[in-house]
C-alpha cells in the first residue's frame, strides 16, 4: 500500500491533496459492503472522492466480468484482496461502445494473462483488459483512473 500513497500522493501533489490514507480497514469495509451489492455482471463499485479530477474506485468482483478498454483513461490499480487472472491487451471480441470512454467485449484474443493477487499494483494502460475469475474465487481492488489524452 505505501507505493501506491506515494505514487497517487505524486500524481496529484500539484493540486490535491497534501496527504491521503486509505486504511486497510476501511478498503475491507468496503469489500464487505459490494460484495451484497454485486450484480449479474459478477461487478459492484464504489466511487471514492476523485482526486484533482481522477476517479478513485474501489471494485468487488466474483466472477469473470466483460473485457474492457478505454480511449484516454489509465488505471493504477493495488489489489486489496483475493486473485484473477488478469488478460491484458489483445483485440476484443464483440467490442460495443458503451459511453464515450467505454468500450466492452465478451471475451479477447490474443493478450497476455498474468495471476494478479493481494498486494499487487498494477499499472493497466489504454489497452483492452479482462480480470478472469475462478468460480469460489474472487478479487477487491482499489483503482485510480488517470485521465490522459
């Protein structure tokens, strides 16, 4: 957790705040509250408080979701807990534009899959990506979208 408060403490020191803590307590409050939210998509989120205009979620999933991408977002991403197999790049299957900065898919060809695990931080660029999850498994993330041109 410390590289992550340093990197996001970086990213927005211009005009953000000038120190942020996400308690390990608090994020595992969070997990518990999503995981009674979750929908037929396997997915719920909570929008935290954004950051000099970056979106901060924290993301509960309990199964293989849709592949996503986006135009100009980033994520940084530090797992809080559980594990995925984590796809990432490739070309996307039944790709739709959701939103302007959305775009989804059913599945990927291609790409390249790494196990992903608590504790983990993950650096996702404009790139299709998909976290696969095994049935009884799942996995909490805390997500910082950086916007980019």
């Amino acid at each position: 957790m410390n590289l992550l408060l340093a990197l996001a403490t970086t990213l927005f020191a211009a005009n953000g705040p000038a120190f942020l803590v996400w308690k390990a307590v608090d994020l595992q409050h969070y997990e518990e509250m999503l995981r009674a939210r979750v929908g037929s998509d396997h997915t719920a989120n909570e929008r935290l408080a954004d950051l000099d205009g970056h979106a901060v979620f924290v993301v509960y999933r309990d199964g293989t979701g849709l592949v996503e991408a986006h135009d100009t977002v980033t994520h940084i991403i530090y797992v809080i807990s559980g594990v995925a197999n984590l796809v990432v790049g490739g070309t996307m299957v039944d790709e739709r534009r959701l939103a302007p900065e959305q775009l989804r898919g059913t599945s990927t060809t291609g790409g390249e899959t790494k196990r992903v695990a608590a504790g983990d931080v993950l650096y996702i660029g404009k790139v299709p990506h998909w976290f696969k999850v095994d049935a009884g498994e799942h996995i909490t993330y805390l997500m910082i979208n950086l916007e980019a041109p």
